[in-house]
C-alpha cells in the first residue's frame, strides 16, 4: 500500500510540475499577447490625431460658402440670421437639384422628394418654409436665436451630413 501511494505521489507531483509548466507558458503567451494589443491600441491611438493633425486640405468653393454661412448664424444679429436662412437654403436648393428631383420651383423638387420618401425632406421643407417667411415678410418676418440656431442644425445636418459640402 505505501507502493502505491508512493507512485501516486510521484503521479501528482510529474502532473503538478506539467500543469505549472503549462500555465507558465499560457501565461507568458498572453503577456506577450496583451503587449500586442497594447501597441496596436497605442497606435490605433496615436493614428486617431494625426487625422486631426493633418495639414488643411484645400476646401471646395461650396465648403467655403457654408463656412460664410455658419458664421452669419453664429452672429447675434438677427438680421445676419435671416440671410445665413436664404443663403443655406440656395446652397440646399443646390444640393437638390444634384440629386435629380424634377420641377420648375425648388417646392416642386421637394414635393418629388416626399413621393420617393427621402427622411429629411420634411425637415427640408421645415427650413424652406421659414425662408419663404423671411423673404416675403422681410422686417416685419421676427426670427429669435432658438428658430435660427434650429435651422442651423437643420441645414448643417443635411448639407454636411449628406457629403454634399465635402
């Protein structure tokens, strides 16, 4: 009987010192593994800001007449506001017309558009329908920050949002 469990012994401690040998191993393999994922993070993140560290690109003419227009809504005079208004929705009427949309009138193009169910034609209308105001009202027509700053994001959404300004 102590044969026996003299043999079990050696049995466990062999099966102990394999174990240990196999979990030192798989541990120095997922050291080694996780310092991989740590330089591809590393680089992964350094990457992200070089995007944004990049000399300026040249910027297209319509891109330069947002930025024009971006910064008309960002003055406080309300009176910039309603031209940004008229001149976002020229730019687009513009963007509209690319796509294809039949009609005379920039109202016809979005009413082909809400046939064909496109998502942000009521928001388009939306903005249209506040230019309409402004040019046949003119000074009478009252817009406050909150009305301006909405039509921003309106235009801003779909101009940029759709690469049309890109």
């Amino acid at each position: 009987m102590e044969e026996f469990f003299s043999s079990l012994g050696t049995t466990v401690q062999s099966l102990s010192i394999f174990l240990t040998v196999v979990f030192l191993l798989i541990g120095i393999y997922l050291l080694y593994e996780l310092g991989e994922i740590t330089k591809k993070n590393d680089t992964d993140f350094l990457n992200h800001f070089k995007r944004f560290n990049k000399e300026p690109q040249v910027k297209s003419e319509k891109m330069k007449v947002w930025e024009n227009i971006a910064s008309q809504f960002n003055s406080s005079d309300p009176e910039l506001w309603k031209i940004a208004i008229i001149n976002a929705d020229a730019l687009l009427e513009e963007f509209v017309t690319s796509l294809g949309y039949p009609g005379e009138t920039f109202g016809e193009k979005l009413k082909a558009m809400q046939r064909q169910g496109v998502s942000w034609v009521d928001s388009a209308w939306d903005v249209h329908l506040t230019r309409n105001k402004i040019a046949h009202q003119g000074a009478q027509f009252k817009l406050n920050n909150r009305e301006a700053f909405r039509a921003f994001k309106i235009y801003e959404s779909i101009l940029l949002g759709s690469g049309f300004l890109a």
